[in-house]
C-alpha cells in the first residue's frame, strides 16, 4: 500500500482537504488527559498537526517515508517512518508505554491497515477508561448540479483500479469492523455523517483527482483515466480553470474506547 502514495506524494500534499478544527475539540474533550497522542497514517500529517493543538506530544506514523520526509513541522509533533518490516513490540516502543496514549487518530487510511493486528496494538496503547479512538475518511465532494454528474461518470471509470480494501470507503465505513465502545461520535455500522468545506480552484481540484491511487493504478496500466478529453469535460462543468468554488467533501467518523 505503501506504495500507493510514494508515487504521488507530492500531489497528496497539495490535493487533500483540511479537517475542521471542531473534530479535534469533540476528540479532546472526551479525553481525561491530554498528554500523547498517536496519529496512525499520517501522510504529510494534516491530522497530526491539528491534534497537537489539543496534546502536549503527538507521535505520528507512516509506512510511506516520502509522505513523511514532506510532513508539516509541528514543534509538539515528532514523525517516525514505521516500515511494515517493524514488529509489533518494536512499533509500540516508538509509540509510548502500554496504557498511555490519551488519543489515537487515523485520517483517511484505517481502511488498508491489517485491522485484527492494528486493533490489538491499540488494545494495548490507549488509555482507559477514557482513551479514545478515532478513525475518518472521505468518499465524496459535491460541487454543483451542472459539475456532479460528469464527476460522477469520471468516478465510475475509476472503479476497476482501486484496491479491494477501498470498498470500505465506498460504503462510509458501515462495514469496517470496529470493536470498541461508543463515545457518540459514531459507532460500528452507525458512522456519524460529517461535511469538510473547502474552496478551490479546478486545478487544485485536479491535483486532487490526479492523487487518487485509482489514477495511479491505471496509468500504470497504460490507462490515463484523466486524458485532456475527460479533463475539458470536468473544466468546462466547474466553469473554467481559473474558477474559485466552494466544494463540500463528504465525510464520516467512527470514534470508541477500550471495552470492559
């Protein structure tokens, strides 16, 4: 998977989307302490950066070390490449003591971890009773009536290059096993529904579409699924290269903490 976004780190920086300051307020207020947390799948470290206005140290992690060699400076936040040589014990040496992590977050990527082993390493991390777990991501951005139809028919090319683990996505995380007790910030096969507006430019838009491992995968393949035809089509729906829009990605969240 790691893979995936070495190819396109750059475009990764450049094409995602902020998360609202407001997820990271209903986090830290349901955490007793704030002293550590763990940004799993950090990528250039959106995520990190934000929870670390609510955390004294954030540790924050990625497989991908491309993804960390471009992550925002953050002076509370300290990137570790975690190559998935790492054994489990070894990773939580890096992370902190069993028993005390106040928050663990992961931004867009839970989806291609090996679940039953990622769950068992924050079985053993976070805190109780009042540690809490988060995982979110995105599957969907509304523009317009005249742009959304002709970005759903480019969506629809890209559907025989994504990896079998992104159906996850494509269901809004009702599917994803998630086995910790609910906080009432969603909870397994119930994720909370959540909007991230964003204003951008149709090239900012496009530096987007071109970070999707799909578009990778499939120009890999000799497919350019983003060729000028299917670029003037989206371009002349947004209203011009140049244009400035309010876009809203469509998101959702699943948050828990340790059972018993």
């Amino acid at each position: 998977m790691a893979g995936l976004f070495d190819k396109q780190a750059d475009l990764y920086v450049e094409g995602r989307p902020d998360y609202p300051k407001e997820w990271y307020t209903l986090l830290a207020d349901r955490t007793s302490h704030h002293s550590l947390a763990w940004d799993v799948g950090t990528g250039n470290g959106q995520a990190a950066i934000s929870v670390a206005e609510y955390y004294n140290q954030v540790i924050a992690t990625d497989i991908s070390e491309p993804q960390i060699s471009r992550a925002i400076h953050h002076p509370r936040v300290k990137y570790i490449h975690t190559p998935t040589s790492l054994s489990n014990n070894d990773l939580i040496s890096l992370i902190g003591p069993e028993g005390s992590v106040d928050l663990i977050t992961v931004a867009q990527a839970v989806h291609w971890f090996d679940l039953p082993n990622f769950y068992s390493i924050v079985n053993r991390l976070l805190k109780k009773p009042r540690g809490i777990f988060a995982v979110w991501c995105y599957n969907d951005v509304t523009v317009s009536p005249t742009f959304d139809p002709i970005m759903n028919r480019f969506h629809k090319t890209t559907l025989p290059y994504w990896d079998p683990k992104i159906r996850y996505v494509f269901d809004g995380y009702k599917t994803l096993p998630f086995p910790f007790e609910d906080v009432g910030l969603g909870s397994e096969g119930r994720p909370m529904e959540l909007d991230i507006p964003k204003t951008m430019s149709f090239e900012e838009f496009l530096g987007m579409l071109k970070s999707w491992s799909a578009v990778t995968t499939a120009k890999e393949k000799g497919v350019d699924l983003l060729n000028e035809s299917v670029v003037n089509d989206l371009m002349t729906a947004w209203g011009g290269s140049q244009l400035v829009k309010p876009v809203v990605y469509k998101a959702f969240m699943i948050a828990g903490k340790l059972r018993g």
